[in-house]
C-alpha cells in the first residue's frame, strides 16, 4: 500500500483487509440543486446612510485606515468610549491614548431611527486591470472534520474554471471528497489515509483516527476538559496538530501528483496560493495552529533563493466566506440582485458555521460583504452519529455482544450511509429503520428491537432522540444570525454535507420560508467551500470586500485617574513615581465586536516603550478578546480571554537608536512606536510601524 512521507526501506506494512460491508461508496456525493420556478424579480430594499467604518484618535491624529467613501464622521455613544489618555506607563512599558471606538454594525435597535448600515449604494463598476500574477495556480483543500477535499484552478487551464481531484487512493471510482481519517500502526506511523483508512477492517494494534479537527475548536483549546467525550482518544505520543500534518501531508502529495498528472504538464505548485479553509467559530490561536500544520505538511514552501515572502503564499479563508463566494456565483438559481442579502447556512460534518452578506456592486464585477458577525457551533452531521451511537448502547444495554468497537463501529456506518441524509421526520414517525447486526449470533430479543439479525427502531425515537436535538440548535443559530440584521433577508443558502439531510432542509424551510423568499441548495452545495475558496483565489482580488469584528480585541492598561474611576473603583487608583494618580485594571478597545473593516484595513495604535538601557528594546503586551456586545470600563465588569501575547523587537527602529546611543541619566529612555493590527477573514496579524512604512512584525505567542 501506497502511504506518503514513508522511507523506501520501511518495513513492509500489515496487509489492509477491506471491511467491504462498510466500504465507502455514497458519502459525500452530489446534491441536487433546489428547482426553483421563474419568479418576479425581488423589490430591491431602501439602503439608509450608512456608519462610519473605524475612525480611531491617536496621539491626536486618526487610524491610518482605508474606509469605505466620504461618510460622515459620527460621534460614538458616550458610553461606547475606551476612556484612554495618554500618560507614560513605566510599569508595563506603554502608553495608550485616546481612541474612538468603532460603532457595531447591523445590530437590531429598538430606535425608530433608521439603523446605520453598511453600504448605502451600489459600489460603481471598477476597471480592473490583470494582475502580475496572471496565470498562477491557486490551489484550495477544504480540510473537513469528516471529509476533506481539493480544488485547484489557473486563468491558464481549462479557461479559468475551477477543477476539482476526483481520483483517490483505494477506489477505482471518483470521489468529489475523502474520508479525513488516519490508521496508524502501532509505533505511530501511517499505514493509510483517506478511503483506505475508513475501509480497512480493525486489525490488532492498529488504531483508526477520525475527527480530530474538533480539538482545535476554541473552547477545546482553552480548557482541554471541555473536549467532546465521545470524541475517540488521541494516539499514545501524539498532538491533535501532529494527525493534521500527517493528513495534510498525505493529501498535499497526492495532489501535487494529480495535478501534475491531470494538467498534462509539471505544474509550478510550489510558487502557488494554497487557500486553507476553518470553520467561523475558531479564533486565532486555532488559526495559528492550522498554518503552523499545513506548513509543517508542505503545502507552502520556498520556491527560489531569496523567496523571504513564500508563507504568505498560505491563505486560510472561513468556511462561510468561501461558501458565499461559491453562492454568489450561481445568482441566477437564486435571482440575487446588487443591495440584496443573503445568509449562508454551512452544515457540514463537524461544525455548522453561518454568516449574511450583502451583494455590492454589479454582476460583472461581483463582491460581497459581510453583515454582521458571523458565527458558528459543533452541531454538524457528526453529532447525529454520536447521537445514534449513544441510542444504540441505551437499547442494547443488556446485549453486550452487540456494544464492542466493531459492531458500533457497523451500525454507525449503516445509519451514516443510509438513513442520515434520507430520513424525512414526521412522516417517518410510523416506519421502523432496520440496521443489519455485526454479530448476528445473538439471540431475538423484540424488546429491544433485536429481530432476525437486525436491530429495529421506530422512526419516532429517531426523530427525538437523534435528530431533533441537533437540528434544533441548527435552527436557533439560523435564528439568532438573522436577529442579527436589520435588513431584509432575500434568500437563505444551505451548504455543506449536512446540507443533503431531507430532514434539515424541511426543518429550515418550516420556519423561515415566511420570511425568507427563497430557501436554496445550490448545486455542488457539499463542495460548496471547496469551490469558493478555489474562486477567490483564482479571482486575485478581495471578492469579499468587508468583514464583521466577530468580537472585540482588547489591552489591559493603566491610565491616569478620572472623576469617574475615583467614584467607581478607588481600589485602582495608585501613585507613580512622578506622584500622578494612575487607575490600574482599565480596558483599551483596539476594535470593537461588530466593527465593520475593509479587507486588508489596518488598525494603528501609538504606543510608548520605557527602557532602562539599550539592552531593554522587547516590547510585550497581552492582547485579549471578549464576546460581549458590551464596551467595558474594568477588567471586572465582564469576561474576557486571553489571546496572544505582542512580542516586538524595537532595537531596529531609528528612535531606539538613537536613544540608545545618547547617555541617559540613570531613569532611562523612552521610544514612540506604532502598532498596525489586521483582522482578516480569520487571522489576527500584527505589524511593526515607523514612519507609515512596516518596520517588522509582530510575534503572537498564542496563550494555552
């Protein structure tokens, strides 16, 4: 058996035993498009004026940041300030100042004044002249908690269009995506991959790996007890991070073989964009980690000497965003028009991930932004196996011959590639599902639905012990991401493998189909994020044009002490050395949750740095985040989480020479710096300024 990253004088492998009853053979496939009749064209809504993007003071200059057109500037509410002043802080080594917070965007306001949103026209057509990088391949993997895939694309073949690896290790047949499973040995090392580790029948010592994505989710993170029990243990000696390199690893080789095979020609893939798609919910760190693996894997490498800018060439994109790229596109299904919105609903295997977008600008030169915060929950089709799992064991509580690894092992597969996406709800509430036993040996027992071999289960306990829980947290996300807009939704989109469940879409289409007009699934819905992040990099533009602040980025300071701090936290309030009242415990709001930011749009912060000799040129500082909508004065008026730690090395910057050099009397030297923070669609970037222009970066050591 073929298995990537393994020496040519390795031992020869086990021989891999097909477990043919539970071979893959339907999962994922192709959805069908929703049929929609010819309908009259949508009213397009009124756009009142919309808020400012980020207008931030500091240092009494404002936020060198890109904003959207001449908008008025409008002043924040009073209690939406960050309250920052400007007094040197010598004790953490900087010095904040006052900033503007920016307003949340497309919150719902119980105000009969109209609600600021985002665009107030049509953005006007745009030449765009061909990038200097015309013809370059972008390649995008869509690594999935249950499957995973490739799409690939060049101006330069087959006209543009995106093509997506269809051949795979262990089938003859074509597969759109791949189990994301692992089978490892014994020692650690990978026997196989894909299609030929979900195939294989259990063999002693070997140890089958699946959804080990979900232990990047945030809260997994951060607290590694809040790690889904049913999810199957790690292997002895090994990271979550370390199956995501193998899994990439094996992936990324495969692919360049057929790419390479299927253009016809040696492609150039270690010069190409690679786009890496993560479900909305994860936050930095998860995303750091992700890069970190699919560098480690090879997916990005140096291309030349001198190639200092190559891990740049990594992209990673949300899920949603990539899906509504890929929606976008199909606007004739869904008869879309510029100024109309849209929610994409990505239901895949692991995670459901949610986010409404705007059409802006004309069809020919199509872009998107987003409407407000997008979000996201684990509720995807997994946990409808889990759920079944756990059925399973409640009914066969007396019949352990039924309950070993195997036999669950076979019932999950027969309900996952049967019953799962057919299921139809109500209606079945009368039929009885039948689901071939493993160890047909056992005695009847009609009890407990044993019979014939078969373990029988009304269709009314499916529906309330196994799908209406996960569908029912589906529908509130749906729920509460369009509370979240003021405008009118004109369509809602579901995408994703969960997107094929009968059951899902009639849930959905009960409850929002009065006020959504139209409710689709698109073609190629289970490839949906594969296709769009393909796209957008094919694109060579931002086809999503802004983002919503899916939280708030914060710094604990000091500050001098106002009249409000002696009056609300006087236990804060300490004398410096140059004997000023100095408030310990405040919050500085870099960005705020439901700030609207251009792509690419960089947040400046001026900072001050008190060094006590030349050696003393490290700059660090905690960044946290917070969920809430509310803008906090205290660390204590509410929660927030440890981010990322700022690392910044000052010793190049002209000012700390220059410093340095001069003798300093014994209470040292100060250096004025600036901070740019960048919010992409999933990453937090920092960068070294000095004078306008990037000086270095800044190191994010992520906080366990």
């Amino acid at each position: 058996m073929g298995c990537c990253g393994e020496p040519a004088d390795k031992p020869t492998p086990q021989t891999i035993t097909q477990f043919n009853p539970g071979t893959i053979t339907q999962q994922p496939g192709p959805h069908p498009g929703l049929g929609l009749e010819k309908q009259a064209p949508m009213f397009q809504p009124a756009i009142p004026t919309p808020s400012p993007v980020h207008n931030g003071a500091s240092w009494g200059q404002s936020i060198q940041a890109q904003q959207f057109g001449n908008y008025p500037t409008v002043a924040p509410p009073v209690n939406a300030q960050s309250y920052n002043g400007s007094l040197l802080n010598a004790a953490n080594g900087f010095v904040n100042d006052h900033i503007i917070q920016p307003e949340l965007a497309h919150h719902r306001s119980t105000s009969t004044a109209s609600p600021p949103f985002m665009m107030a026209s049509p953005l006007p057509p745009q030449t765009v002249s061909p990038p200097p990088d015309e013809g370059k391949m972008s390649i995008a993997i869509d690594f999935g908690t249950t499957f995973s895939g490739v799409a690939y694309g060049s101006s330069r073949i087959a006209g543009g269009q995106v093509q997506q690896i269809l051949h795979w290790p262990g089938s003859p047949e074509t597969f759109r995506k791949i189990p994301t499973c692992l089978l490892y040995d014994e020692h650690g090392r990978i026997l196989a991959w894909g299609l030929e580790a979900k195939n294989a029948s259990p063999m002693p010592g070997t140890t089958r790996c699946e959804w080990f994505k979900l232990f990047l989710e945030p809260h997994a993170l951060r607290d590694p007890s809040a790690i889904d029990p049913r999810l199957p243990s790690l292997p002895p000696g090994k990271m979550a991070i370390d199956l995501i390199v193998d899994f990439l690893s094996c992936l990324w080789e495969h692919a360049k073989d057929q790419i390479t095979r299927e253009i016809g020609a040696v492609a150039d893939l270690n010069s190409a964009d690679v786009w890496l798609t993560v479900p909305a919910a994860w936050d930095g760190k998860g995303c750091e980690i992700m890069r970190e693996a699919a560098i480690s894997a090879g997916l990005v490498q140096s291309a030349r000497a001198g190639d200092t800018s190559w891990r740049d060439r990594l992209r990673i994109i949300t899920e949603p965003e990539a899906a509504a790229v890929h929606c976008a596109q199909l606007t004739d299904l869904h008869l879309l028009k510029p100024s109309q919105n849209f929610v994409v609903v990505d239901a895949g295997g692991g995670t459901v991930d949610l986010a409404v977008y705007k059409i802006t600008g004309l069809m020919a030169n199509l872009e998107i932004a987003e409407m407000c915060a997008r979000s996201g929950a684990n509720c995807g089709s997994l946990f409808l196996d889990l759920r079944f799992r756990e059925l399973v064991k409640a009914l066969l509580a007396e019949h352990p011959a039924h309950l070993d690894p195997a036999s669950l092992a076979y019932f999950m597969h027969s309900f996952s590639e049967t019953e799962k996406l057919s299921y139809a709800g109500i209606s079945d509430d009368h039929n009885m599902f039948h689901f071939t036993c493993f160890n047909v040996e056992d005695p009847h027992d009609p009890s407990v639905g044993l019979i014939n071999g078969q373990l029988s289960i009304p269709g009314s306990l499916l529906r309330r012990e196994v799908f209406d829980p996960v569908v029912g947290e589906v529908l509130q996300l749906v729920e509460d991401q369009i509370q979240r807009v003021d405008q009118r939704i004109d369509a809602l989109l579901l995408v994703g493998g969960f997107a094929g469940s009968e059951y899902l879409k009639q849930r959905i289409e009960e409850r929002f189909s009065s006020r959504i007009r139209v409710i689709a699934r698109p073609a190629d819905a289970d490839t949906a994020t594969l296709r769009g992040a393909a796209r957008y990099g094919l694109a060579r533009r931002p086809l999503v044009s802004s983002v919503i602040a899916p939280k708030s980025y914060i710094m604990k300071v000091k500050l001098p002490a106002e009249q409000e701090d002696f009056m609300k936290r006087p236990a804060y309030i300490k004398t410096n050395d140059a004997g000023a009242s100095i408030c310990e415990n405040r919050l500085q709001y870099l960005v705020s949750k439901g700030a609207i930011l251009r792509k690419g749009q960089r947040l400046n912060t001026k900072f001050c740095k008190y060094s006590q000799s030349n050696q003393d040129s490290t700059f660090v500082a905690t960044l946290y985040t917070s969920d809430t909508d509310k803008i906090m004065r205290y660390t204590d008026e509410g929660e927030t989480t440890e981010l990322c730690k700022w690392t910044v090395n000052l010793s190049s910057l002209p000012t700390f020479q220059q410093n340095a050099v001069i003798p300093q009397p014994s209470s040292g030297f100060y250096t004025e710096f600036e901070l740019g923070l960048e919010l992409d669609s999933a990453e937090v970037r920092g960068i070294l300024l000095y004078g306008n222009q990037e000086w270095g970066r800044v190191t994010f050591d992520y906080l366990s």
